[in-house]
C-alpha cells in the first residue's frame, strides 16, 4: 500500500516535527492543569490556559472511527479517528490493515519517513 501525504513544517510545527524525526509523537500538555490536548493547541482545552509545553506521547492509541476507500488489486487506504493514551484525538492513516478496523482497536504509533516531505505519525493495529 503506498500512503502519500507531503507536509511541510512551520515556525508552530517544527518542534513537533523535529520529534517526528527523532520517533517521537509529542502532544501539548497544560502546564496550570495537566491536561493533554492537540499539536496544534494554541490554549488549554480543559482550562483555557496558554501555558502549554510540548509533551511525548506513549505511542499508543485506540480507533475512534476508521474509513477503507479501495485502492488497487485489492489494496485499501484506511484513515482513522484515533483517540490517544493521554486522550487527544488526531487523524492518522491505518497500516497493515486489510478492513477499517473497528471502534476501540488498539493501535501501535508508527512514524513514516516519505523521502520529499517531513515525517508523519501512523498507526498500525496492536498485536
Ligand atoms: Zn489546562
């Protein structure tokens, strides 16, 4: 199955990206509450604060809902809701799998590397 998706960092993604590269998915964590939120947060969701810093994840999530549009000679391309361990949800393609897994499916995070843009988080179903 080929994924292809270019993305290009900015000045507000490049850490996120940087930890991309190095195999880590890192989210935002409140500083005032504690609670995990999105990349792309800009203030805490719980609390409204902006005191957000960069946090890892575990690298594990759960299928909130997944779609299989066919491809060829029987492929399928599956993009998945993923809820993750510390609770943030984020889109992100299913590798591996030959249907949309269904709803609470442990996922493995996998990083793919594509060789003309910035690496991106991907799942695969846990065994
Ligand atoms: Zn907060």
């Amino acid at each position: 199955m080929t994924v292809h998706i270019t993305a290009r960092r900015d000045a507000a993604s490049a850490a996120w990206f940087e930890g991309l590269t190095e195999g880590v998915l890192l989210i935002r964590r409140c500083d005032a509450c504690g609670h995990h939120c999105r990349p792309d947060a800009e203030a805490c969701t719980a609390c409204e604060s902006r005191d957000l810093r960069w946090a890892e994840t575990v690298g594990t999530a759960r299928v909130v809902a997944a779609v299989s549009t066919p491809g060829e000679a029987g492929s399928a391309t599956i993009q998945a809701l993923v809820e993750l361990a510390e609770g943030p949800w984020l889109h992100a393609p299913v590798l591996g799998a030959a249907i949309a897994p269904p709803p609470g499916t442990a996922l493995t995070l996998t990083i793919l590397r594509p060789e003309d843009g910035e690496p991106f988080p991907a799942f695969t179903v846990s065994a």
